[in-house]
C-alpha cells in the first residue's frame, strides 16, 4: 500500500455490511493494490437512498447532511455499489436545492464520489485486473449504475484478466432485474415477473456464474436463483477481483 496515494474513504453500503462484508474487504483489497490509502469511516450510516426513494425527502436530507459532513475531508469517496454512488452524487445535490449552503457541499461530495469499478479504471487507470477464477460469468449491469453512472464497460475490463473465466453476454444485462429498492415490496408480483425474464435469459446461455456491482440486484437475481433450484452462482464482481470466492455465493450457506 502506497503511503502517497489519494485518500479515499470507502463508503461500505447498508447491504455489503450487514449482509455481505466480503465485499467490502474486497474492495479494500483492490483500492489498496491499486496504491491508495483506505480508511473505513466508522461513523458512516446508511446513503438515505430508501427514505428518498419513498418520498421521504426529509429523512433524507437529514441521512445525507451526516453523509457530506463525515465524508467531507477525503480525496475520494468510493462505494461498491452503483446505486449508493449515483444516490450520493446525483440526488444529493438535488436535495439541497433550496439551501445554497449545503447544496455547494453536496456538489464538492458529488465530485469526488465514484462506484468502485469506475474508479478503479477512469480514475486510477487500472487496466485488466490478473487473478484466477473458473467459470463462465454472465455480467449483469444494474440500472442505477448503467443509466445513472455509464459503468458497462469498466467491470467487463477489470474482469477481462482473470484466468478461467469468461464472460458471456445476457439478453437481460442492461435490463432491470425487478428488485428496483422498495419496488420489489411495494409491486412483488410484477418484480417477479421481471426477475423470472432474468432467469429465463441466463438458462440460454452456458453461465455459471453471474456477476454484477450491486448488492439489491445480485440479491434479487441469488434469491430467484435459489428458489427456481438453478445450480448458477451469484457474486460481486469484486470478489472475484480481489481474490475473495473461498466463502459462498451470494444465497449459499456452507452445507
């Protein structure tokens, strides 16, 4: 680890820490190999993402105002997940248009906030990450990173210097995998109709694996799996990255 690299805080995610911190650890792993100095804040909470996504704007901004406070002295803030990355640095801003204030401290945040596999490739320049891995992976691109952050082509280069593994395209990649936060809850039989497509699309392919950069969907997508009985396996693109698939996939248990 470089003791002259950017300072970049990673920001875990409500989902990778409580659920799946293999993750995190994984995402540590890579900023670090890559030569930068990561620090964990402690005092970091949940993006606010759900309470803006129901309509709870001011819950939300009270969320966000401890996010931009904690967060404010680091070069970089970096999270695994497309969607806390495009919350923090789409909709902040947004949710402080009224106060001059703190909407020029949710754009300096804005700025320096990027989703994982977009730092490593258009910030530090990372090219082909080499590793080994057997499978053949099909990639899926959440919406909130495809549409809101353009990441498509980043995870498929990092991805592309792992040993044994190949990627194979889906019909479904760029397409919503039905989970959509509170929608899944909110309107189940139509997330399960989505998500059923999903699974309909991987079974025509030869994947046994499927991999992506955000938690709500891999989870969604593991859940299905799971239940359907489809031996394919689920996994964030950083574990495979950093070398961290001894524990189980997304949905498995040991036994």
């Amino acid at each position: 680890m470089s003791a002259t690299g950017p300072n970049v805080a990673l920001f875990a995610t409500c989902l990778v820490d409580l659920f799946r911190p293999s993750v995190g650890f994984s995402a540590a792993i890579l900023l670090e190999e890559a030569g930068c100095r990561v620090t964990v804040p402690v005092a970091q909470t949940c993006c606010g993402q759900p309470a803006y996504n129901t309509g709870d704007k001011t819950d939300a901004a009270d969320i966000a105002r401890q996010v931009i406070t904690k967060f404010a002295d680091y070069d970089y803030v970096v999270a695994p997940s497309g969607s806390c990355a495009g919350m923090i640095k789409h909709h902040y801003p947004q949710l402080f248009a009224d106060d001059p204030e703190m909407a020029a401290k949710a754009a300096a945040l804005s700025e320096k906030t990027f989703e994982l596999m977009s730092f490593l490739t258009d910030v530090l320049n990372v090219p082909a990450i080499h590793g080994r891995f057997k499978g053949v992976a099909a990639y899926h691109d959440s919406c909130s990173g495809l549409r809101e952050l353009g990441i498509k082509r980043q995870p498929r280069q990092l991805l592309s210097g792992i040993d044994g593994l190949s990627l194979e395209e889906y019909d479904g990649a760029e397409t919503c995998c039905g989970f959509g936060g509170a929608f899944c809850v909110k309107y189940d039989d139509v997330s399960d109709k989505i998500v059923s497509s999903r699974l309909e699309e991987l079974a025509r392919t030869e994947a046994t694996h499927v991999l992506g950069g955000d938690m709500g969907c891999l989870f969604n997508l593991a859940g299905k799996l799971k239940r359907e009985g489809s031996t394919i396996q689920v996994r964030h693109a950083a574990e495979v990255l950093a070398g961290l698939t001894e524990n189980p996939a997304i949905g498995e248990t040991d036994d």
